[in-house]
C-alpha cells in the first residue's frame, strides 16, 4: 500500500505528525505533500477549504479518503500492514471515537505543540517565495 499524504504545511503539529509517519515508512511508501503545494486542490477534486478541514490520503489504487480515515490508511503504508485500516474499517466504536477525535484534534491542531511548519522551513515546495513567509529570527547573543 502507497500514496500520498497531504497535510497542512502551515501547522507544526501537522508537521510534526508528518515527520513521525515519514520516520516510520523506512520503504518509501508514503510521498507527503503539504496542501499549500500550487495545484494540489486541483490534482486531488477539492477545495482549499476541504483540504485545510482534514488531512488527505489518495492511495495508488485511487482511494481517497480524509480526517481518522487518512490517518490510518498513512499509518498502515508506513507501517508495512494493512492492520489499522482493517481496525478501522471493522470496528464501528472504533471508528467513531477515532473520528470525533480526530475532528476535535483538527480544529485545535494550531493549539498543539509541534515543530517549526513545513512550509517555514521548505517556502519553496509551498509555492512561495523566501520573503513571502515568517522566518524565525536567530537568537542575539
């Protein structure tokens, strides 16, 4: 199972959660791509408002999917097994708690610690220029 992640490059614990899943996925098995990447709206049928809504898993069979169910379709092709989803998909209580979770983690994501933003540190694969984004200032000493 392979596909593509696409997350919220503007959220450290976006990106946080991207880095977790990219160091888990030690076969390459998952290209995560932040939405603010031009053109990604269009690639995948949504809206900048879906993307920005949830995070986002098309597979390389075209599946595509979002929220709890993205989560663990990313997490199974990192891992090497279909377990999660399979968890997932079977298990109604499952699913609903992992979906209420999800939406109430999604719309407080910026309340959560995380790391400097994808698109802070990588402007260009965001479709904007050096100037055009927040830079963390060094320490003066």
């Amino acid at each position: 199972m392979t596909g593509t992640l696409i997350f919220d490059g503007d959220c450290g614990f976006c990106t946080a959660c991207r880095d977790l899943l990219t160091t888990l996925d030690r076969r390459g098995r998952i290209n995560a791509v932040p939405l603010q990447r031009p053109g990604i709206a269009e690639r995948i049928g949504c809206t900048t408002e879906q993307l920005l809504a949830s995070v986002w898993w098309l597979d390389d069979d075209g599946e595509r999917c979002s929220g709890a169910h993205a989560v663990n379709a990313a997490l199974s092709a990192a891992l090497g097994t279909r377990a999660p989803l399979w968890l997932y998909r079977r298990s109604r209580w499952l699913m609903h708690v992992q979906d209420a979770t999800y939406r109430w983690i999604a719309a407080n994501r910026h309340r959560f610690p995380g790391r400097t933003p994808y698109c802070v540190r990588h402007p260009a694969d965001c479709g904007a220029a050096l100037d055009d984004r927040p830079t963390v200032d060094p320490p003066t000493v």
